[in-house]
C-alpha cells in the first residue's frame, strides 16, 4: 500500500479489496489505534529515533485512513452483504428468508446511497440480453433439446426450425442458477468457455463465505489453480455478466441495490483471482524442480514435518490417523504428488 501513495485510485482500490477480505473481524477505533501506535514504535526503536517527525506522522496518517476504511466497509457494507445472502438463498433455491443475516457480519450503518463507480455496471445493464428471453426454455436446458429437434426435423418443431406451440407449452424455466447461468452462457455466446464452469462449481462457496475472508480466500486460490490449467485468454468479466442476466432472471424484487451488491462482490473476488492470474504455472516449476532434488532422508524429514504442524493445527486428526507409518508416509507422498 505505500508503494501505492502516490497513486491515489490503485490505493482506494487496494485498500477496499484489503477491507473485503477483512469483513469477519472487528475492526475498532480502539484497535486501530493500537495498531497503529505499535507500527509507529516499532518503526522509531529500529530506527534509533533517527526519523523525522514528519515522517511519523505521514504514517500515522496513512493508518488512520487504512484503519477507517476497513471500519467503514465492515459497518456501511453490511447491507450490501445482508442483500447477498437474502437473494442467493432465491436464486439457489435454498429458500432463505429477504430478512437473512450474514455470518460475521457487523450491524448495518445508516441508510446510505452508494455510487458504483466501476464504470461497467451501465454497460453490463445494456449489453445482457433480457430476462424475458430466458421463458422459453425447458426443463434440464430442453432449449438444447430444441434445437437439436431443429435441426433433425423431428415432431413440435416446423419446417423453419420454429419450436411449435406444443414445444413452448411444455417448456419450463430453470429454476435454479446454476441452469439459468448455462442457458445464459449459451445464449450469450460464451457456451464454449469452459473455465466458466470451474467458477460456477465454487460460486456458491464464494457467497456463502463473503464475509469469512480466510475461507473466501482460500476459494480463490483454489479455484486459481484449477483455471490456470485451462489455455487461452481467460476474461472475467464475461462471467460478471452471464452472472447478473441468471439472478436478474431468477431474484423477483431485483433491485439497484441487488445490482451494487452483486457487482462489488464479483469486482473483489475478480480482483482477488487476478492476483494470482499466471502464478500457479510458475508455483509448479518451482515445486517440481524442489521435490525432484529432495533425497530420501530431506523427504523422510518433510513426511515427519507434515504430521508434526498438522496434530498441532488440528488435535482431532490423531483419532483418524492411526494407520501404521508406512501408510501414514504413502498418504504424504501421494498429497505431494497431487500438489503438482
């Protein structure tokens, strides 16, 4: 963030992202200033006093609007996350009430109007196509069945390859988000991207889990790495959008607020899987060329290590891992190789 001082909007950006993924702790005056007093002192005893105190206080500046925006975000952002929860409970099908609470989730400030200042939100509303177009598909993506009917001349389907009245009779809309998203993507053009798919197996652990930062973080990372296998460009926003048309179909009071709350959340998690965007590749070069030159007494002291920290994170493993040591160290070895 201080390399970032002199580029007033990357920090904004940078700090907001730093918030989001700060939502599950509280965050307080009182506390900020703890850590700020403590940064300030670390900084003037390894110094030997030897800072000016203009310099102090720039940095006592700089962690006061650090630490006031992260409260800020925690307190006028709960609507927002409140909002989440509610219309995914809808548009999964999971039936969760308009008044849901988010887990870890600080109590809403004061109503307030916020501003989407992203610059695509305008352009997403007028480039999706509408939601009416969606009524006219069928149970388990029938579209498709649809149009395969065109193309064979089968029964319900005219000469023009016109779904006949009986055909638009039976059909019945998707129900449930993962369905409206693929009919979405196909009618949009992007049925032939498949890492779209890879977000849409994790999307429902990213939103339930937006205001646990270390879970949604670790989503991201894990779904980084299942993305970098998959060649080409990848674009991110062409999911934002397949995303929004599905939940403006299946969320019936979709509102602006809806519309803000869902684009902040993708514009983080966006931000978030393109930090790690190219890195995976590299990470496993790295990986590979470090276990290849491990001889059998550095991977015997790495299989040791491995149950060593894990008792410790987790004490109820011990109930689970009673097998002999041969096959504890067979369970390692094969955790390192599926690493790769």
């Amino acid at each position: 963030m201080i390399a970032l001082l002199h580029d007033p909007k990357a920090l904004k950006t940078m700090v907001e992202t730093l918030g989001f993924q700060h939502l599950d702790l509280e965050v307080t005056t009182p506390r900020v200033v703890i850590f700020r007093d403590a940064i300030i002192e670390c900084l003037q005893t390894e110094m030997s006093g030897g800072i000016p105190q203009r310099v102090m206080d720039g940095m006592a500046t700089f962690l006061n609007y650090v630490g006031g925006a992260y409260i800020f975000i925690r307190v006028k952002y709960a609507e927002r996350l409140k909002c989440l929860a509610s219309s995914w409970g809808h548009a999964s099908g999971k039936g969760v009430e308009e008044d849901a609470e988010g887990e870890g989730i600080g109590e809403p400030g004061q109503g307030v109007e916020h501003v989407h200042d992203g610059g695509s939100l305008e352009e997403d509303i007028l480039a999706v196509e509408s939601p009416s177009k969606t009524k006219s598909t069928s149970k388990n993506r029938s579209w498709l069945a649809g149009r395969s009917l065109a193309k064979s001349g089968g029964d319900g389907v005219k000469a023009s390859g016109e779904l006949t009245g009986s055909s638009f009779q039976n059909a019945v809309v998707p129900k449930t988000f993962d369905d409206m998203f693929s009919f979405n993507a196909a009618v949009m053009g992007f049925g032939n991207r498949l890492w779209m798919q890879e977000i849409l197996a994790s999307f429902d652990a990213i939103v339930t889990n937006v205001s646990k930062s270390y879970r949604l973080q670790e989503e991201c990372d894990v779904l980084a790495l299942r993305m970098a296998k998959f060649k080409g460009t990848i674009t991110l926003s062409e999911f934002k959008s397949v995303m929004l048309a599905s939940l403006r179909s299946l969320v019936k009071d979709w509102g602006q607020l809806h519309e803000l709350s869902w684009s902040w959340l993708w514009e983080n998690v966006e931000r978030m899987l393109q930090n790690q965007m190219g890195r995976p590749a590299k990470y496993e070069a790295a990986y590979s060329a470090c276990l290849s030159s491990l001889d059998e007494s550095a991977i015997m002291g790495v299989r040791t290590e491995v149950y060593s920290k894990f008792f410790i994170i987790a004490p109820a493993g011990r109930d689970y891992f009673k097998q002999s040591t041969t096959r504890l160290h067979f369970i390692v070895d094969k955790v390192l190789a599926m690493s790769l």
